[in-house]
C-alpha cells in the first residue's frame, strides 16, 4: 500500500483503469472524443491554479526562466523526438501524432514533482508559463512546418491553440486573483479525475485497433519515448553537472527538457485530424508515467543518503 501511495499517481491509476475500460468496451469512443476537449480545457485550467497569485504582474525575473523553458521544451525536447521520428515512422498518421507530442507545451504533472524535488518555484514556474505562452506561437509554426504536405485546417489549429491554452491561462488566473480557486477547490481533485478519464478512455478506446494490429510501429514509438525522457534526462544532466549548475536548476531543466504534455496532444489529434494519429500520445504518456516513478525513486533515494 505505501509503495502505490508513494510511487503510483492518481493520474496513472486513472490512466490504466481508463485504458482498459477503452480497451474492453470501445462503444464510446465517439462520445469520449466529443468530450475530450471541454475535459482538458477543464484539465489544464485546474493544473494552472497553482501558480500563484500576482505570478505574470512583475514579468522581469520570469524572463530568463522563460526563455530556458522554451530552450529546453521546444528546441531540445522536441528536436529529440522529431529527428529520430523520421527514420523510424513511416505511417502519414503516426507522423502527424509525433510533431503533435513535439509541439505542445511541457506537462503540467512536472509541478509536483519539483515540489517533491524542493525545487525553487520561480525557476520552473517561470519556464512552465514561458513554454505555455511560447506554444501560442511555437506550436502553430511547429505544426505548419513539419506538417506543410498533409492538409491542415488552419483556422481549427488556431482555434484549438486558444482554447487549449489561452483560455486556461486567462480562466486560472482570474479565478486565482477573484479567489475563486479557493470556492472550487474542495472539487478539482474529483473534476479533475472524471476530465482524466475522459480523455484517457477517449485516447485508449481510439487506438485499440493498433494495439492489437500494429505493435511494432507501437515499439518504435515506445523507444522514442524512452530516448527523449530517460536518455536525453541522463544527457542533460551530465551537462548541467559538467558546466557546474546548481542541482535545482538541474532538475528544473530536466523536468521541462523530458516532459511534454502528451494528454493535450492526443486530444489534439482526435479534434483536429484523426484517430490514427493519436496512438504516439498513449504510448508517451505511459512511458511518462513510468519515468515519473523512476523519478519518485530517485527523489526517495537522495533522501535517504540525506538522512543518513
């Protein structure tokens, strides 16, 4: 029981539970699909409640965390996903999921995390914000670059970049500066779970055709996945040591360089293109959760050196 408190999150227990209902009862796909976007509106409007109040109205020392939360998501993490990606993907469909992986934001779940890690708050909060105000940009011209030969609908992405990420900055930071966060709180864990399975079943119950059919692109997928968490995490690690920066500006760069928000991008492919695109997303998102226990691992065993 303390080994799941401790290393099994909420949101992957939802994830498997979720999975396999997709899985054994894909009736309805159809209607998680329609509801996967108002849930990770919901999702990510909740997750951003916990930056603090007054967080954007003195910009100055959040710019250079910022600008390393753009460095590391989009030009290093996504870099590392996309150019292995094209010798090991060959399906049109899973191309369109893998530049969508590398082009949303960092994932949310890094927050606690840090918290775990005592990782000072400014410097990730400042790159997580800057990532997240970076995708209004980034994300798009991600999208149209490495996406120019597939039909898009322009106008659906620009859309669903407001709705996915500007409407939850603006809606979590007026609900923090009205206190309204505090009226909603006693609900976001359950809300947040129902969005959570929502999208998960969603996701599980439109890529179990694939599953079962098509392991082997599955495996490439998965050996990109491991790559660019625990192999670009080590990288990025020995770098940071070898120029001496501070262990918590070390984590901060590994928890933004290795996470991405996989959840946004399989709603993404299910709204906008298809559900053959939305495979890559399931597929990182357990590797993200096995890589976060990995984490909590090594967190409970530099504690315990610590101690000792």
């Amino acid at each position: 029981m303390t080994f799941i408190k401790h290393y099994l999150s909420r949101a992957f227990l939802l994830f498997l539970l979720a999975g396999l209902a997709g899985i054994i009862l894909p009736q309805g796909a159809q209607i998680g699909t329609t509801l996967a976007l108002p849930a990770l509106t919901v999702i990510l409007t909740i997750a951003l409640l916990r930056m603090p109040r007054g967080f954007f109205r003195n910009p100055g020392p959040l710019v250079i965390p910022a600008i390393w939360g753009n460095i590391m998501n989009y030009f290093i993490l996504a870099n590392f996903i996309i150019w292995p990606s094209l010798f090991l993907i060959r399906d049109e469909n899973l191309w369109v999921g893998i530049v969508l992986i590398a082009a949303v934001p960092p994932a949310l779940s890094i927050m606690p995390l840090a918290k775990l890690f005592r990782v000072q708050s400014k410097d990730l909060f400042g790159g997580l914000s800057g990532a997240y105000v970076g995708a209004i940009l980034i994300t798009p011209l991600i999208g149209i670059g490495f996406l120019k030969y597939i039909p898009l609908n322009y106008s659906g992405i620009i859309l669903l970049v407001l709705e996915l990420i500007v409407l939850p900055l603006a809606l979590s930071r007026v609900a923090v500066d009205k206190d309204w966060d505090k009226i909603f709180a006693p609900y976001t864990e359950i809300i947040n779970d129902w969005c959570l399975f929502i999208v998960f079943y969603a996701l599980a119950a439109n890529c179990r055709y694939l599953i079962f059919h098509r392991p082997l692109d599955l495996v490439f997928i998965a050996a990109i996945a491991v790559a660019s968490t625990f192999l670009l995490g080590y990288v990025i690690e020995k770098i940071c040591v070898f120029y001496r920066i501070p262990q918590e500006k070390i984590i901060s760069l590994i928890l933004l360089g290795t996470m991405k928000n996989h959840v946004l991008a399989g709603g993404i492919a299910l709204a906008v293109f298809s559900k053959q695109a939305a495979p890559p997303a399931i597929v990182f998102i357990f590797v993200m959760f096995i890589y976060e226990i990995w984490l909590k691992h090594r967190i409970k065993m530099i504690n315990n050196i610590n101690s000792d």
